[in-house]
C-alpha cells in the first residue's frame, strides 16, 4: 500500500505552526509496513486543495489529510472532497450530538458554526474523534474514482484527520491504526533502529561506513544531531525477530568499524547514559556551574529518576560565589583568572566536597558574545571532572559561535567526559 500525506492549512504555508504530525504520522505508516512516497503541504484554498487531492489520488492508495476540519469557513477539507467526487454533504445527527455532549461536559456554550462538523459525504463513513469535537472520515472512494478517471485501479481510500496533533494522534491510535493494520495484515513492516555517537563528525561517520549507505536490505543512513551523529539501520520484515537477527548483524559490523564513539540508541541522551552508569554503580553526581548558567543540571534533572544521582548543583557564576560556596581560593582567582585550569578543578573539588558525592563535575568558560580577549578568547571553556581517583580537567575551543551553542556544547562534553571516566572504572 502506498500512501501520500496532505497537512492543509495557511498557517504551515507561513511558518506559524510546527508540523509535528508529519513526524508522527510518517513513523506511523512506516511501522505499518505502508510506503509514504510524497507529504504536501496546501494552504485554506479549495482550489489548491482539491488539486492537491487529485494529484495524491493519482499516485496513492491511501490518502491521508490533516486540518481544515474545524467549525470556520477557512475549514475546507470535507467540502472539497465531496466537491472533488460530486457526491452529496450529508447532516449525521449521530455525531451532532457527541458534539454537543462534549460542549456540555465541558460546561461550554455551543454555537451554531459547530453544525458543519457533523456533515460528511453520503457515502463516507465517520473517523471518531475521542478528544475534540471534530471528526473526520474513512472513505473508500475506489468507485467514485474509477468512474472520475474512466479506468480501473486498485483500491483508494480516503482519511481525513484533525490538525490539532492530541486529537489526531487520538484518532489514531483508537481508530485508524487498527483498520490499517487489518488492510496491510500480510505484508512487511519496516523496522529501524538508531545507533548515536559523540566524538566523531559526520562526514568522518559516513567515510567509515560509506559501503554500508549503498546496502538495499538492510539499509544504513546518516542522520545530523546536535552535537552528535546518528546512523538509523532499517530492514523490512515481516517479525520483530526476523528484522533484529538481520540489524544485528548490521550493527556488529558497525560497531567494529566506530563503536568506541557509540553511545546509545533510539531516545537515549548523554544524560540518560550517564545516568543509567551512575544508578548503576550507586553512585552521586554533583555539579558547579559558570558560565552554562544551569543548562547542565537542567539536563540532567530532566531525565525521570534523576533524584537517585543528582546530589548537589549550583550555579556559581560571580567570582564571589565560586569563594563564598566553592572555596575557591582568592589567589587562584587573581593570579589565573576565573576561567582557568586552576578555577575548574578547585570548584570541582569545593562541590564534591560540600555535596559529599562520588563524582564532581565543573564548568567555566567565556560563552560570549563579549568578554573574550587573545589569550581566552570566546568560547574558550574550562571543565574538570573529579572522583573515583581522578582529577582531571580539559580546555575546549568551541569558537565564537551564539552563546546557547558554546553553553550546549559544553554541556556534552562535559556529560561525555564522565560517561568515559565511568566505563573506565566499571
């Protein structure tokens, strides 16, 4: 089964709204063994959209919409297929009153506008919608097509869909994935896995596994992160087990050629790896911040279940403060200077000690725009990790790049460095 994707609405023409449902949806269908060739985009125009849909019939077995199912005039998607097909808008008294059952839950006044909501093409049947008030439609229009066209073809479908993403995602998973699941029983899903790296640039990535991109089935495909690298491996099957014996012999060969930069997988981050490590070992993390101004422990708090191994964080971001809570000598201050090798290691050392942890981690540097000079210039950073016997500290040059860049940077590094200090010492 192929399938061709339509998000209609002006305001994705604009830039005024993140299309998250072409993420979710093209996930979907591929977990579902369906090919999505093309997504298009249309702005509130019936014109464009009706022939945004007769392209997508012509290509496609399943055409999906998203949008233009609200009460306004601007809402045009089921309108347009019924124009589209001559066929008849028809009143479902049904689900009028869900829709004034939910408005009256909600101890809300309904206005009339919300009648449009309950009209569908005569011979369309109705898409729930358990979170919203406006439903959408499962149509087979493979006889409205052929006699449109004047030829036969294969089964056309059509699925019409709320832009709001909860309730499309609703919709979904309580409706439409089940039916397409029982259309597309027999045939093979696509299954992926995504294998993540720090410490290696994207091109010197491919250049290692640049005869593994050429491979059909299994396939191999670099994808850009933040700071970090992605390879997503992919097979068809028609099990769970028959895809993993093929991508894990995929990943074996992968990891001899760059597995000491591999990290995680899937949703894993640095701070969940790292985190795992500490659960692991029972042991506590503590952590001084300057110039990253709380990003490092806003990323490690956000993982679930960090309260096991988050000890202490500050953020010491005046000279001052590194004195007053870190014991961060006046000397050292005066003589290197708070973005220094020294000040790194003694605010490391002044955290571990007043949060009594196993690790330390420090970080001090210049993020910009201002305050650089030849000697430091901007985006020079100083992070030093401390524990298990260790006392170590690096200057990083991330450049003059914008600030939040130098502040995300420092950040993985600083969560890689002790990742590798903790395989280490396992």
């Amino acid at each position: 089964m192929k399938a061709e994707i339509i998000f209609i609405g002006t305001e994705l023409l604009l830039g005024q709204v993140l299309n998250s449902n072409a993420v979710f949806l093209g996930r979907e269908l591929a977990a579902l063994g369906i090919d999505c060739y093309f997504e298009t985009i249309v702005g509130d125009n019936k014109e464009r959209i009706k022939a945004s849909f007769q392209t997508a019939l012509d290509r496609a077995d399943l055409i999906i919409t998203t949008g233009g199912l609200g009460p306004t005039s601007d809402d045009l998607t089921t309108e347009c297929w019924a124009e589209l097909f001559d066929e008849e808008l028809v009143f479902d008294e049904a689900v009028f009153q869900k829709i004034k059952e939910r408005f009256e839950r909600a101890n809300k006044s309904m206005v009339e506008s919300n009648r449009k909501q309950a009209y569908r093409p005569k011979s369309s049947d109705t898409l729930p919608n358990p979170a919203g008030t406006a439903p959408g439609i499962i149509w087979d229009v493979s006889k409205l097509y052929e006699a449109k066209r004047g030829h036969s073809q294969e089964r056309k479908l059509v699925m019409t869909f709320p832009g709001v993403p909860k309730e499309l995602k609703a919709m979904w998973d309580t409706t439409a994935k089940k039916f397409l699941m029982s259309l597309n029983a027999s045939a093979e899903r696509l299954f992926w896995k995504e294998l993540k790296f720090y410490g290696i640039g994207e091109s010197a990535l491919a250049e290692r596994v640049q005869d593994l991109l050429d491979l059909t089935d299994p396939t191999v495909a670099p994808l850009a992160g933040r700071d970090e690298c992605r390879l997503r491996i992919a097979c068809k099957g028609l099990t769970h087990a028959e895809a993993e014996e093929k991508l894990e012999r995929l990943e074996t060969e992968i990891k001899a050629r760059v597995g000491q930069f591999l990290y995680g997988y899937d949703d894993d981050t640095l701070e969940s790896v790292l985190g795992e490590l500490l659960k692991q070992n029972k042991q506590t993390l503590a952590v001084a911040e300057s110039c990253t101004g709380g990003l490092l422990s806003e990323r490690l708090t956000s993982v679930p279940g960090s309260s096991a191994y988050v000890n202490l964080n500050v953020i010491t971001y005046s000279n001052n403060s590194k004195k007053q809570i870190l014991e961060v000598s006046e000397e050292a201050l005066n003589s290197f200077g708070a973005v220094s090798q020294v000040v790194a290691l003694q605010m490391a050392k002044g955290i571990k000690k007043l949060a009594k942890s196993d690790w330390s981690i420090a970080i001090t540097g210049i993020a910009g725009p201002d305050g650089g000079t030849a000697e430091k210039p901007v985006g020079s950073v100083y992070i030093a990790w401390v524990g298990e016997g260790i006392e170590e500290v690096k200057l990083f040059q991330f450049g003059a790049r914008k600030r939040e860049d130098i502040r995300w940077s420092a950040c993985q590094e600083a969560l890689n460095g002790l990742r590798q200090h903790l395989l280490r010492v396992k």
